[in-house]
C-alpha cells in the first residue's frame, strides 16, 4: 500500500495519500492450538533471530500513514516523520517451495530493487526493521536475503542494527508491514533505536558475527558518523509478495515565532466532547512543554475542523497556556448560531489618538506596518514631515495638532481594517464618527487612498487655522442639552442616547461647566484645541468643498453610517461634494447612526480604531449585542496583539469565518502532532440472536448446606419414550452427541423422520463449525 501510494504520488496522480493495514478479527475467538512446526509460537512469545524462536502471535491492529511529496509537504508547514527514500515490491513466484515458505532470492532482489530507487549505498543504513516472524526457517533466510545485497557493496560487519516489532506486539497480519513502518519512522523522527525483544541467544544458522547486523536488544540513541539517518523496512507476504522501504530524517527546523502572544482554538460537537479535548491538550502541554506554542496556535487554527461548541484562549507561552486551559469551564456553553453574524466595523474620530497607538503591531505584523507605511509615506510631502515619527518616536503630546491628529487617526484606522480584513474579518456595514467616515467612505469605494489621504490632510489643517474653542461631553439626553446652548454654543455630536458634545469658545465652555457641576450633572472636557462641529467652522466649509470637487467621488460598494443624517448614506450622498462640507460642520448624529445600524439582524460591532471610545456609546445604546475593540486603551498595560488575538477569538466563538491562511501569510510556522479528536462513542454492535440470550438471574445468596448428602452431584439420564417427545405437529430442534457404535445416527434419522431439525455433533467436530450450524 505504501509503495503504490508513492507511485500516485509521484506521478502526481494525487496530492495526499492514506496507506496502511488494518487486521481486525471480530468473531470474538481468542487463542490457539499450537502445532509443531508451524508458524505460531508455542509459548505466546515471538523471539525474532532467537535460538527458541518457533513462531509468532496474531493480533489485532490497524495503522495508517499519511503521504505526501516531499516539497508539498515542506510548502503546507506538515510535520514530516521521515522521508521515503525509495521503495519496491515483487513475487517470489515459482522460485518458492511452497506458499508460505519465504525465499532469499525474491527477498533480495526486492530489497536491492528498493536501495536502487533510493540512490542509496546500504552501508549508509543504519537500521532496518525487519518482517521477523520468530520462526526457525523465516528467521535465517531474511538474514541471509539482507547480508547477500549488503555484502554486495560492503565488508563492514555488525554495523547495522536490525530488530522487529513483531516482538512487541506479535504480528497483524494486513497491519504488520505498517506497524514496523511506523515504528521505524518514530525511531528516526526521535533518533533511538528502539529495542527487539525475547532474544538472548542468536539462531544457530544465523552468523550475525560475519554479517553486516546485530540485533538491537536494548534502547539506544542513534548516533550517526554520516548524516542523514536512514532505515530500512521488510514486509514478506505469505502469497511470495515482498515490500521493501529505505526511510531517512527529516531535519526539523526550528519553529520562527512571529509573537509572544497566540490564539488557541480548540471546537467540538458537543460540551463534554469540548471539556475533553481541553483535558487533553492541557496534559499534552504539561507533557510536552518544549512545543513551540505558536506552532500549537497554528496547528489548531489550519489543522482542525471548527464545530459548533468553542473555546479560545490568549497565551504568552505554553506554562500559561497550561494554567489558562486549567480553569477553562464549559458548563454554560452554548452552540454557535446556524446563520454567521454580520459584522459592522466602528471607526472613532478625533479625540481617541494617543501616543504609541498601535506600535506593537507595526512591530510585529507586517501587513499593518505596510499599510503604514504606504499612507505615511504619501503624506510625507503633504504634511512636510513623516507622520510615522509623530505616531512612534515623538514626545507625548505630537498627535494634539489637528493638522497632524486627523491623518495619523485615518492611517491608523485604515491599516487595522486591512489587517482585519487580511484575516477574513471583512465588514457588512460600516459607521464613523466624524473623521472616521472617510475610512468608511475609502473603503467603500467612495474615494480612492491616494484621494481620501490627500482631503483628510487638508481637512485638518483648515480646521486647525480656524479659531480656537473647546468641546464639552455632557451625560444628557440631546432635547436636554438643547436648552443649555447659550452664547453661541452648538450641539456637536449625539453620541448615545444620554451622552453628547457640546462646542464652543473656551469662556462660553468654562461657564455651561461650572453651571452642570453646580446642577451635579456630570461632564468632561474633551482634549480638543478647536470647537469642531460648529459655527466656527464656518470659513472654511466653503474652501474644503472646493477640494473635493477636485477628486473623482464614486458610489458607495458597502454600505455605511452617514454622519448627518444618521442613516445609510445615499449614492448622491456620497458623490456630492457639498455633503462632504456639511458633514465637517453639522451634528454628528452617532447615536441615531447606530440605531440605524442595529436595524441589522444577527450583527457584532467591532471598533477599529484606537481605545474603545465607541465601544462605550455603543453599550450605553444597546447592552445586548456583542462589541469588541481592536487597541487598548491609553490607560491600559494590556499588549494590542493580545487585544487583537482576543477580539478575534471571541469573533470565531461567534462564528465568524476567519480566513486562518491569511492570518498566516506572512509567518512560517508548522504543523505538530497535537491530541485529535475525542469521539465519544456509541456501540452499535449488533449481538447475535440477542431476543434468545437469557437475562442475567440474580445470584442467589451463597450458604453451607447442613445435609452432607447434599454437597455433591451424581449425573443421571432421565428416560422417556421417543414418541412421546417426538411430536410432527409441533416439530423442535435437537442437538445429538453422536459415538462410533452408530446408535446417534440412528436416532438422528429417526427423528428426522418424524420432521425434526436435527444437528449433530461427532468427535473432531471444531467448536466454531457447530455454532455456524446452530446459527
């Protein structure tokens, strides 16, 4: 199976091949009557190359490997055990006594034929797995087979190790040849040979002195003069068909981390199915705690079927990873919905940069870096600066000026949508609060990048030459609001319901202040130098609209919030540049946008911007929709790869599709064996006649009989006439214990006359056959 498997391969018949053997005997039998001279052991013990080897043990087993050319496993990330240097298979045909004698000659062509394929010389084999049933005659000749190709090339003596696993675990029949396979490519991946048991003395018609092998009787650790490794594995078939493999190492690379944080996903169709595969992974953990945690994450995002019940966890490393799975509970689990939710994405405006805003990520992810990297570098000769050195290396207070806050606000919130995006967080709907709209609109296709950067540039500095004011966050309902706005103050945004901005010149500011804290009305003064969103806005509306009637403004491809309206903006809307112009100066209406917004069934709300400003006035208009952010907060210590890994976990517990190859487009990571599935089975076996199997009787309660006569048995036939029992209307069934005088027979014929069933049984007989009868 193996060696077919390798030639679809190779001749790229397939991309990925199962081959194995399965040996499964399901009658139930176990056990043996052992008969000399044949191939099963006399004591259950299978001694390969040992002087009382006289047989082997049947089992049961099934082993299967996955196979895949070389150079596409090395591109997919697998974890490759070893690599299959070569391999042949042939018939010993004609040249065999019989059909279960093996033969040195087809053996050895075989075995040449493989180390031909392979392009290897056989003093380079440093162990091979042979087929080794423990018998007297099979013994010596696959010896012989192996020293007369090895002495064909070399003199070396006693340079190669050679064992069975047939010692282990007795021979599977179809699974033989797969098991030694395995077991052989285990050695190799951990580099020990592992020892052939029950051998003391070596057969007397093996020289294993004079021959290139000895037989490994112990654990060893494989050390090699010559690099790589390499293994060879016999499998003889009775019929005369022999395989034969040459397996070398793998070089393992190292795992390149791209993080010191990582998502671990783990999913099943059932609560307590999930509970387990948690048990297990935090053991496997515990066991294994020099595994690469990012190939772990990996693993379990590429390698793993997402079902209907999840959980995730955000990790450092794989001792928090154990601690975490540690207090994972279930327990109000529910399945994820049968429709994908959508996701609308929040874009925050001006007031939620913060210095370092997003610096980890464009440390540590390249798609984010790129896009940074492609906005500031358009804005370098608008802005006259490069903006990067304002967001990262500038003091604390480089992102206040409006000229300067507006564009790092939109490359910021740019960059993290084509990160979400990247990942296959792609949006449904999208809101932005001032400034935010314009990533909204560019993404929409409203505005080219080139075009959006080029008008938010010269949005922030016409609204900072305007004249100075302040903004005023107030915890009242806007028709409230309303009736405080004295001395040329305006309304500048309805945040939430309870929840709105103020604006105005700094005196007219400072006095609604002090009049709200004399009420005990709760309200904060915004870090703004300007009063945005208001009549002092006013100069420059006029020169703004003139900008944009220079750029091509096309129809929205997604839908999204309009600011002014508080509703999905219209294609006229959104092509008209006098809009653009009211949008600068009237209300932001955010509350109503979002009300519209949550118009949506089944929608998540992701804020991708810096901090959780809108996070906040979402919560404040509905508590029960899920809401995540994508930054931490400036007064959080909380890593923002960490925040990201977060909100992307609970989007998949969502479920959210993410697109886990783009997550990993630009690291190299691989696949690791990883505990699988843990199916909670159910037996469906069906038992025979189950209707005619008596129900278990109590046990009566055992005692000691007072009457000595009572403690023992005398068997006693009961006489009664055969016509009598023997009824043609109401035929039975009977089961006669024949001898050799004849009289059994005769009464079976008897009965049968009389319309009977009748079986018998005479010595001989076998037990399976008398059952098969009765069935």
């Amino acid at each position: 199976a193996v060696h077919l498997a390798c030639q679809s391969l190779l001749n790229r018949e397939c991309d990925m091949a199962l081959a194995g053997g399965v040996a499964i005997d399901a009658s139930g039998q176990t056990g043996y009557l052992y008969q000399e001279d044949g191939v099963m052991s006399p004591d259950g013990y299978c001694r390969t190359f040992d002087a009382e080897a006289k047989g082997t043990v049947f089992g049961d087993g099934v082993g299967i490997v996955v196979l895949k050319r070389l150079s596409v496993a090395i591109a997919d990330q697998d974890y490759i055990y070893a690599i299959i240097k070569g391999s042949a298979i042939n018939n010993d045909g004609s040249q065999k006594v019989g059909l279960t004698a093996p033969s040195v000659t087809g053996q050895a062509a075989v075995i040449a034929a493989a180390l031909a394929k392979a392009k290897v010389e056989p003093d380079t084999i440093q162990y091979v797995e042979a087929h080794g049933t423990g018998t007297a005659l099979g013994d010596p000749i696959e010896i012989a087979a192996l020293t007369k190709v090895f002495r064909s090339h070399t003199a070396r003596k006693q340079f190669c190790a050679i064992g069975s696993v047939k010692t282990n675990i007795g021979h599977l029949d179809a699974a033989a040849g797969i098991t030694g396979f395995i077991k052989t490519a285990l050695a190799l991946k951990h580099q020990q040979i592992p020892p052939s048991l029950n051998f003391q003395t070596s057969n007397p018609q093996i020289d294993f002195a004079n021959s290139p092998f000895f037989v490994n009787t112990h654990i060893s650790n494989w050390q090699s003069q010559v690099a790589p490794r390499r293994a060879a594995v016999s499998s003889f078939g009775m019929g005369g068909t022999n395989a034969h493999a040459i397996l070398e190492e793998f070089p393992a690379s190292p795992s390149k981390l791209s993080s010191s944080w990582e998502l671990l996903l783990l999913s099943a169709k059932t609560p307590t199915a999930l509970s387990t595969s948690i048990n297990n992974l935090h053991q496997h953990l515990q066991e294994h705690s020099d595994l690469a945690i990012a190939d772990v994450a990996y693993t379990l995002q590429i390698g793993r079927q997402p079902f209907d019940y999840r959980a995730m966890i955000v990790v450092q490393d794989s001792l928090t990873a154990v601690q975490s799975l540690s207090k994972l509970k279930v327990d109000d689990l529910q399945p994820i919905a049968a429709t994908p939710p959508a996701i609308a994405f929040l874009f925050p405006g001006q007031g939620s940069q913060y210095s370092q805003m997003g610096r980890e990520l464009y440390e540590t992810e390249p798609t984010f870096q790129a896009e940074i990297d492609r906005c500031c570098e358009f804005l370098q000769p608008i802005l006259q600066l490069d903006l990067r050195d304002r967001l990262y290396h500038s003091a604390a207070d480089a992102l206040t000026q409006t000229a300067i806050a507006q564009p790092a606000l939109f490359t910021l919130e740019y960059a993290l949508a084509k990160l979400w995006i990247s990942w296959g967080i792609y949006p449904e709907a999208m809101i932005g609060h001032s400034i935010g709209e314009y990533v909204a609109a560019c993404l929409a296709g409203v505005l080219t990048l080139e075009d959006a950067l080029r008008l938010v540039a010269i949005r922030g500095k016409l609204m900072q030459s305007c004249a100075a004011g302040a903004m005023l966050s107030i915890a009242l309902p806007a028709d409230q609001v309303k009736t405080l706005l004295e001395n040329n103050l305006t309304l500048a945004a309805v945040n939430a319901p309870k929840l709105c901005v103020v604006s105005g010149s700094h005196a007219a500011i400072e006095t609604l202040e002090q009049q709200l804290t004399l009420k005990g009305i709760l309200s904060r003064r915004l870090q703004t130098s300007h009063a945005f969103h208001s009549p002092q806005m006013e100069p420059i509306v006029a020169d703004f609209i003139s900008q944009v009637q220079q750029v091509k403004l096309s129809p929205p491809k997604l839908p999204f919030i309009s600011n002014v309206t508080g509703t999905w903006i219209t294609p006229t809307q959104a092509t008209d540049p006098i809009y653009w112009g009211q949008q600068l100066r009237q209300t932001v209406q955010f509350a109503s946008g979002l009300d519209t917004l949550l118009q949506k069934p089944n929608l998540i709300l992701l804020e991708v911007g810096a901090g959780r400003t809108l996070s906040t006035f979402a919560k404040q208009t509905i508590a029960s929709i899920p809401i995540f952010h994508s930054l931490r907060h400036p007064q959080e210590q909380t890593p923002d790869r960490a925040i990201m890994l977060n909100t992307l976990g609970n989007l998949w517990l969502a479920g959210v599709e993410v697109d886990w190859k783009g997550f990993h487009a630009t690291e190299k990571r691989q696949r690791v064996p990883l505990p699988t599935y843990p199916f909670e089975h159910q037996r469906y076996w069906v038992d025979l006649h189950p209707s005619n199997v008596p129900l278990p009787q109590p046990t009566p309660e055992l005692h000691k009989h007072s009457d000595i006569a009572q403690w023992f048995y005398v068997p006693s036939w009961k006489r009664l006439p055969l016509s009598s029992i023997a009824d043609e209307r109401s035929p039975q069934c009977w089961l006669i214990f024949t001898e050799l005088q004849g009289i059994g027979q005769a009464l079976a014929q008897r009965l049968q006359q009389l319309n009977q069933t009748v079986m018998t049984v005479s010595q001989g007989d076998r037990f399976s056959q008398i059952i098969s009868t009765i069935r």
